[in-house]
C-alpha cells in the first residue's frame, strides 16, 4: 500500500465529472496504482475535515467549493492567494496545500490563438481566474458580482450599458447551456459580438453549447470545455505527482482518453 496514493474530486453535483476518468486512465499509462475518486460534498465548510479523515494524497475542488477550499487549506500558493479560489488540494508533509490551476490551464488552451482584445462572458469563479492571466472586458447579466472585477480595475459592462469593441477572442465562462438551452447573452447582442471575432472558447464541457453552436455559424475557431478540463487537469496532475510532465505526451494522453 506504501506506494499507492488516493485522490478525490470534491463537488456538488459529481457526478457528471470526468475528472475521475480522466485521472485514473493517465495513471494506468504510467504504471501506477493510484487511484482517484470522486466524492460528493454537501458542506463544504467541511472539505479539509474530510480530505483528512480519507486520507488522501490530493483532490480536485469543483462547484461550488473553490472557495470553501481557498478558505480553509492549512496553506495556500500561488495565483491561488490572488483569486481567493482553489481547485487543487495537496498533502505536502501533513499540511493540505492549495493552488489554482484553471487560469494557467485556460492559458494554455488559447496558447495558439493570435488575439488582442478578449472579451469574458460572466463574471463568477472561472472568470476570475482567467481573469488573473488574461487582460479582458468583462460582461455579466447582474451587476453583484462585477464589483470584483471593477475593484481590480477591469473595464466592466452589464447587457444594457455594453460597448461593442471589436472583441476578436470571446470567452464564455457562464454555466448557460450546461443543462438549458440558454446563450448567455441575448442572441442580437450576441450577433454583433461573433461578426468581428477569431475565436470562440466554451468553459462547459460535455456537450454542445448553444454558445459553440452560434459561434460556429460565424466560423470562428472553437474551443470546448474539455480543453479546459485537460490542461487545468495536467497542472493538477503535475502537483499531485511533485514533477513537471512532458505536456505534449500528456496532452495526447488525456485527449484520447476523452474523445
Ligand atoms: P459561478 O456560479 O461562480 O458563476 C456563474 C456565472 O454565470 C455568473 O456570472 C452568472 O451570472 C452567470 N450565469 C449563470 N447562468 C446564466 C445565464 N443563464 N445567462 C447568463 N449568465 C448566466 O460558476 P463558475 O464560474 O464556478 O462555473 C461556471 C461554469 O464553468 C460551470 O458550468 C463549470 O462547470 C464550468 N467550469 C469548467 C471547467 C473545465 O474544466 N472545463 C473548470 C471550471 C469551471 P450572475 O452573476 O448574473 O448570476
């Protein structure tokens, strides 16, 4: 057993994750007998208690614990301490270490794209940060969660006081279109958004989105969730691990573990 580590995603709702899969197919390419889990947690005031009582080597921290995890982690590193988020717990010498990897995982997923003015689609736990990494306006349907970003000096709009610049990366980093069949800005706003853009990213995973769907029509170039999903999973994976990985063999890996 001395050699075998435990890990666990921590969500609610989990079921859907693929994180488990995901994790568990890389280990068995590797030759170890690792073994990730996902675990539903209601409470999440009680995510260290846990990740302790099951003895655990690492987690992933999904909806809506991220912030629950920043919070109460023995320690936390990195852009993470910015953020105020963590969606990646780690036993280092019986301390529960936090980090963030969503925004450099992000980062990587538009590393090829050539883009000057990226506009984000929502203003919640994802786009904060991606906001962290990537220099963008943001847009949201509310204002309550803008303060945020404006505090941070971001130029910030809701629907009704937006300005179209010429926008040529949009991000949408709401949870519209994970189980509707909503855009997350209204379709004439929308329209006039996509006619000047390059690239169109989707943080939902899973399925088309009504968002990707539009975008397409405007044949932009387009990417989904699970780009998200692979690349803030790879940083992830490299913490659990305490090495760096060669990222184009996991790349691989992981892709065609998914698709
Ligand atoms: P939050 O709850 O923190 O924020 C949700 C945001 O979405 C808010 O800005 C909210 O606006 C907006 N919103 C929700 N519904 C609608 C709608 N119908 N129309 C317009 N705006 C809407 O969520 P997170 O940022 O934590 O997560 C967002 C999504 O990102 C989730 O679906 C999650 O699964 C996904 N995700 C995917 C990852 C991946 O690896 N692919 C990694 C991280 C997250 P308002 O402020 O007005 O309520």
């Amino acid at each position: 057993m001395k050699n075998k580590k435990l890990f666990t995603i921590f969500g609610n709702p989990v079921i859907h994750s693929k994180s488990p899969l995901m994790h568990n197919c890389f280990f068995e390419k590797k030759g170890l007998k690792n073994c990730y889990t996902r675990f539903l947690l209601e409470d999440g005031s009680e995510i260290i208690k846990k990740f302790k009582e099951l003895k655990i080597n690492g987690a992933n921290v999904t909806v809506p614990h991220k912030e629950w995890a920043y919070k109460l982690a023995d320690e936390v590193r990195g852009v993470a301490k910015e953020m105020g988020a963590v969606n990646t717990l780690v036993l280092e010498n019986a301390k529960v270490v936090g980090y963030n990897t969503d925004g450099s995982g992000f980062m990587e997923v538009i590393k090829e794209f050539d883009y000057k003015n990226p506009l984000i689609i929502g203003a919640g736990g994802t786009a904060r940060a991606i906001s962290y990494l990537l220099k963008a306006d943001i847009v949201n349907r509310s204002e309550g969660r803008l303060k945020f970003f404006k505090e941070k000096g971001f130029k910030t709009y809701i629907w009704n006081n937006f300005e179209y610049k010429n926008y040529d990366l949009i991000i949408n980093t709401t949870s519209a279109g994970l189980k509707d069949e909503n855009l997350p800005m209204p379709k004439e706003m929308l329209e006039k958004v996509f006619k000047n853009a390059k690239y169109a990213v989707d943080v939902v995973y899973g399925r088309e989105t009504p968002f990707l769907k539009m975008a397409k029509e405007y044949n932009l170039v387009l990417r989904d969730g699970l780009y998200l999903l692979v690349y803030q999973g790879i940083l992830a994976m490299e913490l659990f691990l305490g090495e760096k990985l060669n990222k184009k063999e996991a790349e691989k890996v992981y892709f065609e573990i998914l698709t």
